[in-house]
C-alpha cells in the first residue's frame, strides 16, 4: 500500500501537469470563439487578402504573415551564421575561464528585456542604417531586389537584426549542450585516423548533432514569431508587402500590440484575435517540430550507444 504522501505528491504532480495542458487549451478555444465573427465573414481569404483597413471594415492578414515570416527568417539565418560557430568555439577552442565568461555574457542576452532592445533599435541602430548601413548595401548589393529603395531605417531589415540579437543566446546555449553530449569516443576515433581538430569538428561533430541544432534553430524560430514590443518600435508599422529588407512592414505580434486598444469595432477586434490565432498555431507547430527533432535525436544516440 503507497503511503499516504506519496499518494498526495503523485496527486500533485498530475495536477500541475493538467493545469499546463488545460491553460494551452483554454488559450485555444478563447482565440478561436473570439475570432469566430471573422473566421465567418472572410474565411480563408483572411489569410491570402492584403488590405486591411479598419475604416470600411476590411481585413486581410496577409501582409503580418509575410512581415513575420521575413524578418523571423532573417533573424535567424543571421543568428545562426553568428550563434553555431560561437557554441563550437565554446565547446571546442576557447579555455575554462574564457569559456565560463563568455557564455555567462551570451546567455545575459536573453535577460535584456525586450523593451531595452527596441530603444537600443530605435536610437541607435536605426540612424545607423539610415546613415550608414542601408546606404551600403544599396550601394553594393543594389542589384538584388532585397536591398533597393529608401534608406528610412525602421523596416524589415531593422527588425530582423533585433530579432536575431535576441534570439542568439538560444541558439548558442542549445548548440554548446548539444555539442557536449557528443561522445569522446567520436572525437578520439577521429583523431587517431589522423583528422584535424577542424576536420572532426566539421566531418563528426557537426553531422553528429545536425539534428539537435535544427531543432535549436526552430526552437528560436518560434521565439522570433512571437515576438511583440522590440519589432514594434522598429519595423515602421505599415500593412504593406514589400521586396526590400528597406521598407517599412507590419508583423502578427506587432500589429496585435499596436491596434488592439483601438479596435472599436466587432468585427475588428475578432480580425485581431484570429491574426492571434494563427500566431499561436504558427509557434505551436514549430516548437513541436523542434522537440519532434530533438526526440528523434536522442533515440538516434540511445540506439547508436546499444549498439
């Protein structure tokens, strides 16, 4: 017969369990009965129509999806070129000392609140890429359709860079775990068949964790989708969809933040809510494809390490 505490805790620990699922499905069904007046009157042209306009009651979410798909795919290509090598310097380069430091200022990236970020976006990147950085690459990379037009400085390409300052710590610290799970036994063969240290870094380790670092990868991913307050203040807030990095655009996130206490409408406030939906779905499917990645993972390596 179980004791009578083991019997509460067990009790306990399902009930916290439930109260996870049960708030994730209570986000679900208030966003999706809140946009159920916009789901009804423009179905799936929601999701492909490009006009929104509160004035005559229109609403079509196509240029948020695209503003957040654009600037989250920026981020994190740029955060990816930047936060892999840093976890495999961490890993496999950099000293004890150097390693503790350097990762304790990694990871205080993610402790920034993301308010901090968009000042710093708005004060200081901004006028830089007005001044500097947009008028650059115009000048050298002009001839892709990414980089024309006017050097405004709040737009995709500010967003983007944001988004992959903060999303870098995840990338970094998922990758440097991952890669120290991988065993000597790899490293050590490696070398005794005659590899440079580069040449096992680039030849096991790498193809080794590939599948564990595209889930981190989709793990910061499904953060850039989400978020709010630091895109804001940087994008330029325009419903528009344009082929330039330059121009001013309009994020999920963002456009939910920025009209939601205007909505004086019903089928307004609904159109906010169902753009809410899809976000949710959007960072729902990627998060569970990251963790169906790492799984997967992870049985590779137990059924490798039976062998």
């Amino acid at each position: 017969m179980k004791r009578i505490g083991d019997k509460i805790g067990q009790t306990v620990i399902w009930m916290t369990a439930a109260v996870i699922v049960l708030l994730m499905l209570l986000f679900l069904v208030m966003l999706t009965t809140e946009s159920g007046l916009s789901i009804q009157r423009f179905s799936w042209r929601f999701l492909v129509t490009s006009t929104w306009d509160p004035v005559h009651l229109i609403f079509g979410a196509l240029p948020f999806l695209y503003g957040t798909v654009v600037t989250s795919v920026f981020a994190i290509i740029f955060a990816g070129i930047v936060g892999i090598p840093s976890a495999v310097f961490l890993v496999y380069v950099a000293g004890n000392r150097l390693r503790t430091w350097l990762g304790a200022l990694i990871e205080l990236l993610a402790a920034i609140p993301s308010v901090v970020y968009g000042l710093w976006g708005l004060f200081v990147l901004v006028p830089w890429l007005q001044n500097t950085g947009e008028p650059f690459l115009a000048k050298t990379l002009g001839f892709l359709p990414l980089f024309r037009g006017m050097p405004v400085g709040v737009g995709y390409l500010a967003a983007g860079i944001i988004l992959s300052i903060m999303i870098l710590p995840t990338i970094t610290s998922l990758t440097r775990d991952i890669l120290l799970t991988v065993p000597n036994e790899l490293h050590e063969g490696a070398y005794a068949l005659g590899a440079t240290s580069y040449e096992m870094i680039r030849s096991v380790v790498l193809p080794y964790a590939r599948t564990g670092i595209i889930g981190a990868l989709m793990l910061a991913l499904g953060r850039a989708f989400g978020e709010t307050i630091a895109v804001t203040m940087v994008i330029g807030n325009r419903p528009e969809i344009s082929g330039s990095l330059f121009s001013p655009g309009y994020t999920m996130a963002s456009v939910i933040a920025n009209e939601f206490t205007e909505a004086t409408s019903q089928i307004y406030l609904s159109s906010l809510y169902e753009v809410g939906l899809v976000l949710l779905i959007f960072t729902v499917v990627f998060y569970a494809l990251a963790r169906l990645l790492v799984a997967r993972m992870m049985t590779y390596r137990k059924g490798g390490a039976s062998e």
